[in-house]
C-alpha cells in the first residue's frame, strides 16, 4: 500500500490508508490507545484498540480507517482535527529511548550545549521545524525571484586565496604544494567583481561564507549563508530598489502576518543616523512591542575611511597607515569627493548602503571601484605593502581589460531569518550551529588530526 500523509487524510475519510511517522504522544486508556502520529505534514490522532505499549517519538507504520471525529470531540487546535484513524495494525519500525530533554516546547529554557549535542532531537522541536523549513521557502523565493530578473546563479570557490579582507580567515593546507595554504572564502566578494569583469552583468548565489571571529547573538562563530549580488552598468539607486522591491515581496508571500511600517523605506545619511539616533543601526519601529512591525532602513553616506587602529591591523591595513576603510577595499568614493582623496580622506564619502531592520544590520554593500588607478590610491591610504598589494594582483590585472561599472549587496540570511522570527540568537535559525566556544553541533568539531594525516600535509604540531 501506498503511503498516505497525515496532511491527505481530511480528503480519505472512510478510506483505508498507511501512515508512517513518529509517535508524538501516547494517552493509553486500558484497552483503548491514543496517540498523535507526526509525519513532516502534521499530526493526527490514532485510535488502537487493543494492548499497545509504545513510546514517544518512536518510528511506527500504521495501517487503519479515516474515520470523521464526532462533532462534540473535534479538535479545531489540529489541521486533521475532524478525523482520526481507527488503526487495525501498529508496526513499530524503531523505539526511541528518554530523550534527553522536552521537544514540546520552545526550548528556550533548555541549556544551548545539550540542545546542541542534541540538535537532531531539537530540531523535531515545532518552532525550530517550522523555522527551517521556512528558510528553504525564503531561500527559494530570492532564487525566483532574481532568476525572473534575469541574474544567473554561479557558484565560486570555497578553496580559494587567503588576502586581507575584513576577518581572520579559515586556512588550509594544500597536500600537494608543501609550506602554502588555502583560505576559505570570507565572502565571494572579489570572485563577483571579476563576474562582471566576464560579462555576466547580473549574478547571484546563496554564499557560504567563513570568518574567524569572536561570536555574539547575531553573529555566528565560524560560517554564515548570505544572499551574494552584483550588478553591472547600475547606480546605487538600483540597487536599493532591487532589494526593497524583493523583500517586500518575500514578507508579503512567506510572512503575511508582518507589516512593513513604512514604504517606500527610509534612506538616512550615516551622520544624520548617528546625530538623530545615536546609532548607525536604528530601530524605527514605531511600537517596538509588536513582534509583527518591520522597519526596513537604508543607511548611505558613510564616510570611505575612518582612522587607523591597532586592530586594524587585522583587517589588512599596514601598521603604519593612517586609515582604515570603513567598509571594505573595493568600496567606490563618492564621485564628487574623489579630489579628497589627496587632500583629505577623511572626508571622503563612500557609495556604500546598509540595510537596517528593527535596529540590526541585515545586510550591506556598495557600488565597487571600477578604475584602477583609484584601486591603488586607496591600497596606498590603508598602507598595503608592496607585499599586500601582490596578494590583489589578480584584481588589478583584471581590471585593465575593460571593467564595467559595477556595485552589489550581500544580505546575511541567517541575521534576516533572525529578526523575522524575533529570536535571540542566530543559533536559532540554523540547523547545525557553533557554540559561542566554536565547537560544531553534534559532531563535536575541531578535533585533533592523526599522525599520518599531519605527515602527509607535511605539519607538524609544536608543542
């Protein structure tokens, strides 16, 4: 017999039909056995009639008769709350032992190390359920969408070269060439630009991207996703009204029960931000007890550089420059303050654009530099070495082919998803997190590397 979703057997009334899921609940009442069955369409209440001994959220096959509920014992909290099954055989596939903790709960209230270890078991859990499937559906959408649009998805290396970014970066050893390390993609920044340079004009994917750095609530430790874009031939202005003109339309369809508070979004200059707000990530809620009110902002104008520091230093700029860019490298000068560059960086603004929603940054970008000379000015204000300017080659070199002008966003989705969902933590939206000591959920990594393995890439650990 073919197998039947919970979700199909409103429509199989008087039928005989075959389930398969997990048992969510039991009420055993002498002979008669009630339980829930859970598949990932639903529940449904099963009746048995008979000795049953079954645990929760054991694996069982059920074969019975959908039969209507009478009208008084109609659950209206169940989608399948007018039927039930009268089961004429229960087979259970596997036995669940205790579970470690309640997964009928949020699980809030859980220690975040054990629901972590046990994240298969968490993830049963409704709110995480519901979650991650939502972010398959919000996942899908921007693909539509931006594929209706005409961009073209291209995946770019995660094995790719270590430069100086904006983070720390993940470095591996290559096995095959001794002594010389590959680095894991903080972002596809510099792989989207040379994307524009081939001529693709519009492109996009949903990036993995990898950063070693310290962790917080809205930033995870290790790894994040983000919605990668670049576009050629555009002004600032398109860009901000791709991104509004989408989100909007993902809110509308997959969050129908949010509103957007105003529209068409605010644009705020980084000073006036700050100024006015105190913050350059402003909550512009107008109740900020609604978990359903969303306040898209647009923060521009932000100054090119700001002032050298120490931890700079880790960002790439030289110990001995004065400035630090404020956002990234490749960030465009805003074209009437280019003459600045000589005179007072300082003072330069940026073609850069955040996007802000309910008081966090859920996204940034910027039109990029397109002319090389301004590439290597800005290389001189952040105090590259000859050094450092090497490990950018490829991009310079590039860029005397005939580059177009180009500008992009990268929208974090874990972040987006976050605030979607008012949750607390990125942990939340993400089916196998890092705790905040960057140890990976269930499997426990990092771990120790075997002799042999440590020989053949030619390591050796000192103690």
């Amino acid at each position: 017999m073919q197998r039947t979703l919970v979700k199909e057997t409103i429509q199989a009334v008087d039928q005989t039909v075959l389930l398969k899921g997990w048992v969510n609940s039991v009420r055993s009442h002498g002979k008669i056995v009630f339980f829930d069955l859970r598949d990932r369409s639903g529940l449904v209440q099963v009746v048995y009639q008979g000795e049953l001994s079954l645990k929760p959220e054991s694996v069982v096959y059920v074969t019975g008769k959908v039969v209507k509920r009478p009208e008084k014992l109609v659950n209206p909290k169940l989608a399948t709350g007018t039927v039930e099954i009268q089961a004429a055989k229960v087979e259970i596939v596997t036995v669940s032992r205790e579970l470690p903790f309640p997964i009928d709960t949020d699980g809030h209230e859980i220690d975040e190390t054990v629901r972590l270890k046990y994240r298969y078991l968490d993830l049963r859990r409704p709110r995480l359920n519901h979650i991650i499937r939502t972010r398959s559906k919000m996942v899908n959408f921007i693909r539509d969408y931006l594929i209706k649009e005409e961009f073209v998805e291209i995946e770019t290396p995660i094995l790719t070269k270590t430069t100086p970014e904006g983070a720390r970066d993940f470095l591996v050893p290559s096995r095959l060439q001794p002594g010389n390390f590959y680095a894991l993609p903080q972002s596809p920044q510099q792989y989207k630009q040379l994307l524009m340079v081939a001529g693709f004009e519009r492109y996009f994917q949903i990036a993995r991207c990898f950063r070693d750095e310290d962790p917080r609530h809205d930033r995870a430790y290790g790894e994040f996703t983000q919605l990668d874009l670049e576009m050629s031939f555009v002004e600032q202005n398109d860009i901000l009204q791709l991104i509004e003109a989408m989100f909007s339309a993902l809110v509308k369809e997959i969050f129908p029960n949010k509103k957007i508070s105003q529209s068409p979004w605010p644009r705020i200059a980084h000073a006036e931000a700050v100024k006015k707000y105190g913050s350059d990530k402003p909550d512009l809620r107008q109740d900020k007890k609604n978990p359903d009110e969303l306040a898209f902002a647009w923060i521009v104008d932000f100054p090119l550089f700001a002032e050298q520091t120490q931890t700079d230093f880790f960002h790439g700029a030289g110990k001995n420059a004065q400035f630090a860019p404020s956002h990234h490298m490749f960030t465009g000068p805003h074209p009437d303050d280019i003459p600045l560059l000589d005179k007072d960086p300082l003072k330069v603004r940026g073609l850069q654009h955040d996007l802000v929603l309910n008081g966090y940054e859920v996204g940034g970008g910027s039109i990029r530099i397109h002319d090389p000379k301004i590439q290597e000015k800005v290389f001189e204000l952040i105090g590259f070495s000859q050094e450092q300017k090497q490990q950018f080659t490829h991009m310079l070199n590039a860029f005397s082919y005939g580059v177009p002008p180009h500008g992009g966003i990268a929208p974090g989705i874990d972040r987006l998803l976050m605030v979607l969902f008012n949750e607390p933590s990125l942990r939340e939206v993400i089916a196998y997190p890092a705790v905040a000591s960057g140890q990976t959920a269930v499997v426990s990594a990092p771990s120790e590397a075997t002799a042999e393995q440590l020989k053949e890439l030619h390591l050796k650990i000192v103690e």
